[in-house]
C-alpha cells in the first residue's frame, strides 16, 4: 500500500514538473503576449495541481495536508484574476491578439 | 524524487526571467512576476518535504497572498496609465 502511494505521487510529482517545464519553455518561446499568457497559464493550473496533488499524497491525513489544499486553493482562486487583469491592461493599451505573428514588436508602446 | 521537481520548477523560473529580461512590451515582465510567483510557492511546498521541514508550507501560504496582491496593484498602475493615455490623445486629437 506503501508503495502504491510512493508510485502514484511520484508520477503526480513528475507530470507536474513536466507541465512546468513545458510552460516555462512556452513562455519564453511563444511569438506574442497573449500566445505566451496561454502557455504561462498552463503552469498556474496544471502544473501547480498535480504538484500539490503529489506533495499532498506524501504528506497523508495531517495538518500539512490542510496547508496544501489551502496553497492550491488560493493558488487556482488567485491565478486567473491577474490573467485577466493583465489581459484587459494590454488590451486597453493597444496590444492586438494576432497569434501567428510577432506583431507586438512593432506594436511595443 | 523530488530534486526532479525542484530542477524543473527552478529552470522554468530561469526561463520565466529570461523571457522578462527579453520581453519586447511592459507586459511581458509582469507575466514572468505572476509565473514566478507560482512557481515559488510551488517550489517552496516542494522543498518543505525535501527537506521535511513543514514550516516552508505557511511561508508559501503567505508567499501566494502577497504575490496576488503585488501583481493586482501593478496591473491596476498599468490600466489606469493606459486609460489616462488614451484620454489625452482624445483631448489633444480634438483640440486640434
């Protein structure tokens, strides 16, 4: 049972760290801001559930347990509304959504 | 196990200041701050069990509080001078 639990966080722990570094390599390859708020976004959920998932699975029925599910709520509560935010910002400053293209260079106020 | 995590979390912090050292408008360092953010609680929830101190855990719980909060005002400074912007192009386009 033990191990059950070792094998499942531990495959939790690594499809987290690769939804991560998948992100991360997203973000700083993708042609414009709202393509690289897409591939961010992928770690802010994705990433950070299965991380705490798996963390969650080590810790069993204690206290830290608690903590955790805390961290990933406030986590997924807070991580749209600076998506948002930061969307409607660029957007009111002129930035247009043209994905395929790395317009924003010339667009950059 | 868990360096592995704690390898990709920090790479992928690495790429997230990378891409807000490079970034070509305003907004791209804001987006590698929120990233960032996450990525630290994230790696400090990791390292608390790696090291098996659970202590890290409240210091990313009030890590994730101050980094939404932080990353909120700075957009709201970015809108409002947007919007400001945008207001004295109008005023100056119509005087003329």
């Amino acid at each position: 049972m033990k191990i059950a639990l070792d094998i499942l966080s531990w495959v939790l722990l690594t499809a987290g760290g690769v939804f991560v570094l998948v992100g991360g390599i997203g973000a700083l390859r993708m042609p414009n801001l709202y393509t690289r708020m897409h591939a961010a976004s992928v770690t802010d959920t994705m990433g950070a559930i299965l991380v705490i998932a798996g963390v969650m699975i080590q810790a069993g029925f204690t206290l830290v347990t608690i903590k955790l599910a805390a961290i990933l709520l406030f986590l997924l509560i807070t991580s749209p509304a600076p998506s948002y935010a930061l969307g409607n910002a660029a957007m009111l400053a002129g930035i247009k959504p043209d994905a395929g293209s790395a317009a924003d260079l010339e667009q950059a106020p | 196990m868990y360096y592995a995590v704690t390898l990709a979390l920090v790479v992928t912090m690495a790429l997230a200041l990378a891409r807000a050292v490079l970034g070509p408008t305003v907004y791209d360092p804001v987006l590698s701050v929120t990233m960032f953010g996450t990525k630290t609680v994230l790696l400090l929830s990791v390292i608390a069990f790696l090291y098996g101190r659970p202590d890290f855990l409240d210091l990313a719980l009030a890590y994730a509080l101050i980094n939404f909060i932080g990353v909120l005002a700075v957009l709201e400074f970015f809108r409002s001078r947007a919007i400001r912007r945008e207001q004295e192009r109008q005023d100056g386009g119509s005087a003329e």
